[in-house]
C-alpha cells in the first residue's frame, strides 16, 4: 500500500466524527476552519454550532450586524479574524452572487484565506488537487521521511509543499488531506506518537533512527513585536496640537501627535467611544478624516499606524496631558519629528 492509501485507510477506521465531516459545503468548512485556527477542535465545537445555528449560510452572515458577529465570536480572540469573515461574506454576495466559490485561485482572493484554507476548502468541496499543509502535515512529512530542514524557512517549506503534493492523491485530494491532517493530530502526535501501532512505521525514518522526538526543527524566530497606534490630529485655529514623547520608548524626545496605543487592530470608530480617548477630549468633537494604515518597520518592531483629525472647538485640552502644546504648522515643521510623522504632515498639508 502506498503512503495516501494507508493514510486513508486508518482515517476510516479511525477519524473523529465531527460535524464538518463529510461536508461539501464550502461555507460550513470555511466556518469549521476559520474557527479552528483560532482554537481546539473541543473548544471550536461550540462556536462552530452557534455560527452554523445563528448564520446557515452565507446570506444570512453578509446581513449580520459587526456587533454581533464579534459578540458571537467573543472569546476567541484576534477580532480582525471576525472582522474578515463578516467582510468575505459581503463580498461573496457582491461578487459572487451568494455562491461561496470553490475553486482555489477564487478563494485566494477572499479576506482572510491564505494557501492553508484555500487548499483545505477546494479540495473537501470538489477535490481540486491541494495539499494542505498545517502543523499536523509538517509533523508528519518531516519525520516519516527524517527532514531536518526547519519547517519555517522558505528552503523548508517549498521542500515540504512539494513533498507534500507528490503525496496527494490527485483524485481524492479532500479525502487525502483529511486523512493526513487527522493522523498527525491523532497518531504522529508532537508529543508520545502512536510508533508502536503505527501503519507507516516500517518505512519512518524518523523511528529507524530515533529522531521521532526531534522532528520536526523549527528555527526559532527573532520576535517581533506588533503595535497598534493611533494618533489624533487635532486643529483649532490654524494650530495643531502636538506631543512631545516620553524618553522610554521609541523616538524619545521627539514630536509627534496625541495617540492612543491598542495590542491589537481595532476600529477607529470604537476607540473614540472608549477610554482613553473619553478622558482625553470631550467626546462631542466631529471627526473630520480617517487616514489609512500606515505599516512602519522598526528593527524588533512592526508599527501600523493610523490618524484620526478632528477639529476642537476649545483650545483647552486635558490636564492629565502635560507634554500636550499647540503650535502652528510652521512651528511643528522646526521640531524634531519621527519620519513617519515627518511624512505624513506631507500628505495631509491640505487638510490642516
Ligand atoms: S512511526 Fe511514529 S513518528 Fe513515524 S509516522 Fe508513525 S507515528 Fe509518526
């Protein structure tokens, strides 16, 4: 038997009824998957039932309120996920006329649907010829075959994707990868692997030469940290209201706007009804733009950055703002200012 045969023999003799399971649905297995890079299957279980129960289908999510996806999402974290889901929707609506597609290259064009989902989607739902590779492929691949190369590098991910192929059994592709994801979570486990039962282990490399515990090798990653700001561009009377920076963080010393810093992305529109923005300024100015996101790379830091302008009414600001001034355009341009900054006084000096 070759490696896909036994792989989709033990998955029927062994794989865990689920309710996605046997599915063709494109939409049910995007919910499923979606849910399942966030969480465990036990915990995903039953978000997956009360998305399925609330939304049956795609019509019915498109229509949602944000508010209540994110309140059924609640718990999962990383918003932007559900944010993206409710977003895929509409546009499957609007493009595809209600009809979740199924073809790969389609699906790669959805919000929040890398190679992983697209592969995963078009290959349950219409057998389209795509390896899914996931941790539990990784797992599987590195140590039946003994690779060593980390699984994070780009030389090892091409080796593994095209492994991985080489594998797939073109014409039961969903089946295959169901199988093969489903081994590695339940057989070739990270920790205490099944060796002994086993159905590939006459051929594993790994168990041969006992590197069963040191498969797969990730190479670790200098980490770089995420932030979220937002900065307030505030106007009144030809004069902006500026900031000079604490002398413990990035940019010390230097100029910039009144911000606000988040852990994670959130809507410009929800932060200025929440603190701190509410005790910083009175919650009665009119916004008057939001800019885009602006990404800026620092060496262990990734910055995205947005700008909300308002104009005050008052030129009084908050007291527990005391690094707070106004100053005129002219007066800004003279101050030492990160180039972001720098920059974007660039882009918006029509608007001020
Ligand atoms: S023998 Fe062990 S390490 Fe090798 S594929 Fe099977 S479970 Fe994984």
């Amino acid at each position: 038997m070759d490696f896909s045969d036994t792989i989709i023999n033990w998955y029927h003799h062994h794989k865990r009824e689920l309710p996605w399971r046997n599915s063709r649905n494109p939409y049910i297995i995007w919910l499923s998957e979606i849910i399942l890079q966030q969480t465990r299957v036990n915990q995903g279980l039953p978000y997956f039932y009360r998305f399925v129960e609330t939304y049956p289908s795609v019509r019915e999510l498109a229509n949602a309120p944000e508010n209540d996806v994110l309140r059924l999402w609640q718990g999962l974290g990383y918003y932007s996920r559900a944010r993206n889901m409710l977003k895929t929707a509409q546009m499957i609506m609007e493009k595809h006329q209600g009809i979740f597609p199924t073809e790969y290259d389609q699906l790669l064009q959805l919000k929040g649907i890398g190679s992983y989902t697209a592969a995963a989607i078009s290959s349950f739902c219409v057998d389209e010829p795509h390896a899914v590779l996931d941790g539990n492929v990784f797992r599987v691949l590195s140590r039946f075959f003994g690779i060593d190369i980390p699984i994070n590098s780009s030389t090892g991910k091409k080796i593994f994707s095209d492994t991985a192929y080489s594998l797939l059994n073109k014409e039961h592709a969903g089946l295959h990868n169901q199988a093969i994801m489903e081994f590695g979570a339940l057989e070739c486990k990270p920790q205490n692997p099944n060796c002994e039962q086993c159905p590939l282990s006459s051929q594993c490399v790994a168990l041969k030469n006992e590197l069963v515990k040191k498969l797969p090798v990730k190479t670790k990653k200098i980490s770089v940290k995420k932030r979220y700001i937002y900065y307030f561009v505030v106007t009144n009377n030809n004069r902006l209201l500026i900031n000079q920076r604490t002398d413990k963080d990035i940019w010390a010393n230097m100029y910039d706007f009144p911000s606000v810093e988040t852990e994670q992305p959130c809507n410009p529109e929800e932060l200025l009804t929440n603190n701190p923005f509410n005790s910083l300024f009175n919650p009665a100015i009119e916004v008057t733009h939001y800019s885009n996101v602006y990404r800026h790379q620092l060496t262990h830091q990734s910055l995205f950055i947005s700008f909300i302008h308002f104009h005050s009414p008052s030129n009084e600001f908050s007291p527990l703002a005391k690094q707070w001034q106004w100053c005129t355009e002219e007066e800004f341009n003279l101050l030492p200012k990160p180039k972001i900054i720098f920059e974007y006084l660039r882009v918006i000096h029509n608007l001020l």
